[in-house]
C-alpha cells in the first residue's frame, strides 16, 4: 500500500477535522462548570464572555448554556473556526465564532469575562507576543471585567512530556503525534503526522513553557490587577511546582 508523502501545513489545519478525537480524554463539561464558577465567584453579572483561542467549540458548547451567556469565541485558526460553526449550529448553541489572532484582535463591544485556556496562553513565544495578548485583552474588556487564564509551566513539559505522544484513527482520520521539549529554551515542540482523505500532512506545534514571574510581568504591564492564582483546579496557591496555573486578573473598575 502506498503511503502518500507528508505535506507540511499550518498548525491546526490539517488538525481541524480530527481534533475532537485527539482531545477525547479531556473533559470539556468539567472545564466548563469550573470556569463557570470562577467566572461567578469573581464577577457580580458576568454576561457577555470572550474566549480567545476557542479552537472547534466543544468548550463553548459545554459553557454557553450554563446560563445563556452573549458567547463570541475566536482562533487564528479559520480551519478550526469552522469547524466550531458547524458544531454549534447543530448543538442549537448560539454562540458566534470569529478568525481573529489573540495578539492584535479587536472587537465592537467590550466584554464582561475574556477566558483562554488549556495552554493556549503558550503560543505566545516571547514577551513582546505576551504583552500584546494581555494588552488587546485588556483592551477587549469592561472596567471590572475579568481575564480568567491559564498557562503550562516547566513542571509540566518535564514531568509529563512522556504522555504527550500518542496516536489514533476515527473514520478516514488518523494521527501520530511526537513530542519534545528543550530544557534549555523551555520550548516544547509537538508534531503531528495526518491521514485524512488518503492525503498525509505534517504540523509542527511550538510552545513556551513559562514561569509564573514571566507571565506576572506582561500582566500587570498591560494594567491588570491580580485578583488569585492557583494550582490547577484546586483552591491552593500556585507555585514554581505547579504543572498547569490558573489565573484570575482583572480590569480595575
């Protein structure tokens, strides 16, 4: 059987189709009845929500009904963006989705609550990349409003890097996906081998694995306040041991 030569394409394209399947161990429902409570914890009337780097919408899905919150999510990624409009057209969730880059978007009206999740934060490869998604965010939201984040610390690259391999097949899609991260620069490279359609593609997924001071800089730079941070999705305080820290800053009032 001929195996078709693998094409090099942009992150999260060749992806798009197959993402829920590579994204089945995580619990969106869970990610979405947490953030909802943050969100209600630390904002008296969080009603129209941002979420950037919202990827094919199974988070927004979950999230939007809770209370029928005024949803956009946005993704640079018009492939997955796609995707997100087709499952929340047939979910009959009225969320609205938009191609935008979380370093220089815009948006009409300002928002109550802005959420970015599960490492997106960590695409920003360097300061300047952070201080421009802290600043649009900023931007993007009310006096008040909250950014409720989180981000993949060195902890995690290193004590799970292991597990960020793995493969699976769905239908006409497949994928094998390798991982490798360099102490050194902090940089974790996942790559993803794609069958789909009898065509073979190839995406290369760079991320920064941040301390908890580099990302704290760029916050308060931007002008946020920072209400907490914690340990995943405990209670406790977050630390240089944490793997995953989440944070909840705010647009003063």
């Amino acid at each position: 059987m001929h195996t078709p030569d693998l094409v090099e394409v942009a992150p999260y394209s060749a992806i798009a189709r197959g993402y829920d399947l590579i994204m089945e161990h995580v619990s969106y429902e869970y990610w979405a009845a947490f953030t909802d409570k943050v969100l209600h914890e630390f904002h008296p009337t969080p009603r129209r929500i941002l979420e950037l780097g919202c990827g094919t919408g199974t988070f927004a899905v979950a999230l939007q009904p809770l209370r029928d919150y005024d949803y956009v999510g946005t993704d640079r990624s018009a492939e997955m963006i796609e995707q997100a409009r087709v499952k929340a057209e047939e979910a009959e969730v009225p969320a609205r989705f938009e191609v935008q880059d979380f370093t220089r978007f815009q948006c009409d009206e300002p928002f109550d609550a802005a959420v970015l999740l599960y490492d997106g934060l960590n695409y920003a490869l360097d300061a300047a990349s952070l201080e421009a998604l802290f600043a649009c965010t900023f931007d993007a939201l009310k006096p008040g409003g909250l950014f409720f984040f989180d981000q993949s610390t060195p902890a995690n690259s290193i004590n799970n890097e292991a597990f960020f391999e793995d493969e699976g097949d769905d239908d006409d899609f497949s994928y094998v996906r390798g991982s490798h991260y360099d102490r050194e620069t902090r940089l974790h490279t996942t790559t993803f081998e794609v069958y789909v359609d009898e065509r073979a593609y190839f995406e290369r997924h760079v991320q920064r694995a941040y301390t908890i001071d580099e990302v704290r800089a760029p916050v308060l730079k931007a002008g946020f306040e920072i209400v907490t941070t914690f340990d995943g999705f405990t209670s406790q305080a977050a630390t240089e041991i944490s793997e995953r820290v989440h944070w909840i800053v705010r647009r003063p009032a």
